[in-house]
C-alpha cells in the first residue's frame, strides 16, 4: 500500500507528532510505503520514504493556492492507493488530496469545528459543546470567541466551514474519542464517515514489572499553557496541609512555565518543572510517582497522557473534562474529579496519596487496562479504514 501522509508538522515532541512516529513506523513495518508532505519538518520519523515540506495557510489564513498546487503535484507524482491528513487546517489542502483514491482525515484536536481551537467560551472559561456555525457568532459576541464582535470573526467562522465540508467529503474522518466524534457528528460530519480509532503506545512504553510507588510525589506532564491547567494543580496540592503535599514533578514547556513556577514558590508547592524532556525521562518519572494529575481545563480530545500512565501501572486523578473518559473508569484505574473544582481535586489527591491499597488496587487494572492501547490492533483499525472497503 503507499500512503501519502499530510500532517502539520514531523520530528517535534508534541502529542500528535508522538503519535505519527509511532504509527508511521508501525505502517512501514507492515509494508506501506510512506511518503510524507508537511507543513513544517524538523526531523522524519523511521519508516517514511520521503518527506517534502510544502508551507501551507496557518490556521487562522485564507486557503494557499500555490500551496494547493504542490500538493496536487505531489499526489499526482506518487500515485498512493490512500491519502491520510492529519489535521492540516488549510482547507484546499484538503480538496486537493480528495483526489486519492481514498482520503481519510484524523481529527486530532477541536479545531477544524471550533474557531477558537480549544471549546472553551474565554470570558466564563465554559467548555463549548455549540456546533460550529451561527452558535459561534453568536459566542462571539456573549463570550469573547474567536476575535469577538468584528467582522474577522465572521471570516475566521467561514473557512472553518469551509474546511469542514472539505473533510465531510472523506472517505473516513479518524478520531479517538467518541467525545470528539460526536462534536464532530453535531458540526455536520457524517457520523457514517467517523471511525473511532484509539490512540496507540509503543511497546516500550509499556512496563514489565510494575510496584506500587510509596513516594509521595505526583507527575503532570502537558504544554504549560491555561488549558492543561497546572496552576490549578498547584492551587489544589496548596490547599493541603503542608505535611502532607505531594512534591510536584511537571514535564513540559509553554508560556505559562515561568508563572507557574512563580506560583508554587509563593504558595509553598514543591514544583521541579524542568521543560520539554525526552519520554524516557517521563517513564522514569511516571515509574518513581504514586500517580498521575491530569487538570485539564479544556474539553482534552483524548489525554494521552493518562494511557502512558497506565502503561507504567499509574492510575491518574482527572478533571473530567472531553474524552478522557474514553480510558478513565471512575473507581477502577483512577479517580474523576467535577471539572475545575480545586478543592475536590485536592481532596481526590490527599486520598489517594494516603491509601496505599488503594493507589495500588487502581494500578494494577490500568496497567490492565493500557493493554487496549497496544500498538498493533490500532493499526489494524487504521488500515481499516484506509482501505476501501
């Protein structure tokens, strides 16, 4: 099979470049040919062919026509039997490689049905649940959405509808949580064309021999930004007493890495937040930690960062916030928390941190339960849907 690959961007250390490095290969191993076109490279996974970089619109901009044109190019040059985008948010891009035989579209976050990206309302922080379409005019207006009350709003809503008819045209739109799929379904994608696909661990990130962590120390790992929420982590293990909080290990970085740290030293919260770091570091991390915090803000598509933890046989304290119900059994392998409520995200921590049995109960049916997300059956799912059927 050759597949021709769009995506944003190959190499960084984000979520959804993870992702592509592990499937990438995944595919390659099972004798796909990759060629890959991106809208920036800074390093290409093992398994790609070949990979051009073709600077399409940002997100926010007009459809690039010359942009259009090399992608044109480059599907009719290669010939693949499936062309794959991964949340290229330039609209002609996504007209130009319905050409393929078969296209599918992975839905990877909310934006391609949300002009501010995120769904959440800036003046009430209020996740969003609205269609995309006149509701967010009318959001503009009340809650601040998108650029607010000006006529650049109503353009930015415009080619948002514009690249969501691009990808109800696909043959499949791929997403991993039935959160994101039914938002999507409500925006107008056909729900027949949704196929719900997990996301997948590589096997090393899976532990061997798993034992319960006595430490009382706990692992956020996320961009540092509003959304993802670790100042209100920190803001939760401060309503502790002193004695018994946790020390904090936080691993990304973002623009509000600077402030948090701030905030824990004023609030007395033990904060090592040392930036982006390779995951190896985070395994050790998750390995040495009682558990994981995931304090998101926004409605998380997925929340990656939960199945890692189970990998390691960590159970995880979250808002429930999106999908992350999607691997988050309340009760079972974590602990979910009302979305925002500081002082019951400090309460679910302070419990866990003293029950012992009961971190390790938790963490004996994640680890259990990260099996699902083993990298080989996603695959076989993905081919599924590539393939027409």
């Amino acid at each position: 099979m050759r597949i021709l690959v769009a995506a944003e961007r190959l190499g960084r250390a984000g979520g959804m470049e993870r992702y592509l490095e592990i499937v990438l290969r995944a595919l390659a191993a099972r004798g796909a040919r990759i060629h890959v076109i991106a809208r920036a490279i800074d390093a290409i996974p093992d398994g790609v062919h070949d990979a051009t970089e073709i600077v399409w619109a940002d997100e926010h901009d007009r459809p690039d026509d010359a942009a259009r044109a090399a992608a044109a190019r480059a599907l009719a040059a290669l010939r693949p039997d499936v062309a794959v985008a991964h949340n290229v948010m330039d609209a002609g891009i996504v007209e130009a490689l319905r050409a393929a035989p078969r296209f599918a579209y992975h839905l990877h976050d909310h934006r391609p049905c949300c002009p501010n990206g995120d769904r959440v309302f800036p003046r009430t922080g209020r996740i969003c649940t609205e269609p995309l379409g006149k509701a967010c005019a009318v959001h503009a207006l009340l809650d601040g959405c998108a650029y607010g009350p000006r006529r650049r709003t109503a353009t930015l809503i415009r080619r948002r509808e514009h690249l969501r008819d691009a990808l109800a045209a696909a043959d499949a739109v791929v997403v991993a949580s039935e959160y994101v799929g039914a938002r999507a379904r409500e925006s107008g994608i056909p729900a027949e064309r949704l196929a719900l696909v997990p996301l997948p661990l590589a096997d090393d990130a899976y532990a061997t021999a798993v034992a319960p962590s006595g430490a009382r120390e706990i692992v956020f790992a996320g961009r540092i930004v509003p959304q993802k929420g670790l100042d209100s982590l920190v803001r939760a293990v401060a309503r502790l007493a002193p004695a018994r909080r946790p020390r904090v290990r936080a691993f990304g970085d973002g623009p509000a890495l600077a402030e948090v740290r701030e905030q824990a030293a004023r609030a007395g919260v033990a904060l090592d937040a040392p930036g982006g770091v390779t995951p190896p570091v985070v395994r050790a991390a998750l390995d040495a930690a009682a558990f994981v915090v995931l304090p998101s803000r926004w409605a998380e598509p997925f929340g990656y960062v939960g199945i890692e933890a189970f990998a390691r046989g960590r159970p995880v304290v979250a808002y429930d916030v999106g999908g992350v119900r999607t691997w988050l059994d309340d009760g079972a392998n974590g602990v979910a928390v009302k979305p925002g409520d500081e002082a019951a995200l400090a309460r679910a921590i302070g419990a866990l941190l003293d029950d012992g049995e009961r971190r390790a109960r938790l963490g004996t049916q994640a680890r259990a339960d990260a099996e699902r997300y083993r990298v080989e059956p996603v695959v076989d799912a993905l081919l599924s849907a590539y393939r027409a059927t």
